[in-house]
C-alpha cells in the first residue's frame, strides 16, 4: 500500500536508499537511525520510494536520488509502497 510521509528539516532524515536504476533494483529504504526522523515517520526498511518531492523515481539513479534528497533542505516529502 501507498502512503505520504512528509519530514521536516533540516538534514539527517534518519534512512539509508538502497538501489536504483544504475542498480536495476527500485530505489528503497535500507537503514534507519533509531530516533531519526524517518523512524519517527514509520518509514520502513524495505519501503520502496515512489516519489522524491513530488518527481517519480521511475528511472533515476541511486546517485540522482540522493541529490534529489540533498536538495530537499526545509521538507522532504516522499511517497512510499510498503
């Protein structure tokens, strides 16, 4: 199932991102810090990540994800599949 989680920054979000496109693997949590902000969210390992701030992770790399992420400073809006 779908869901929206929204943290709010600034960075550490708290997760680790495990594959993408360069890695022919969907782009999914690998690692949460206890007490980081994701934890706190319900995120969890193994989530896979659909959206980066609203932009489709269809197709991007794990590098191109990360900076997506790197970007988001005040919020980070993400929609997940468990």
């Amino acid at each position: 199932s779908n869901y929206s989680v929204s943290l709010v920054g600034p960075a550490p979000w708290g997760f680790r991102l495990q594959g993408g496109k360069d890695f022919n693997m969907p782009l999914a949590i690998s690692r949460l810090n206890d007490g980081g902000k994701a934890a706190r969210a319900h995120v969890g390992i193994g989530d896979v990540v659909l959206t980066i701030d609203g932009i489709s992770t269809d197709g991007m790399t794990h590098l191109e994800a990360q900076n997506k992420i790197k970007a988001c400073t005040g919020n980070l809006n993400m929609t997940l599949q468990r």
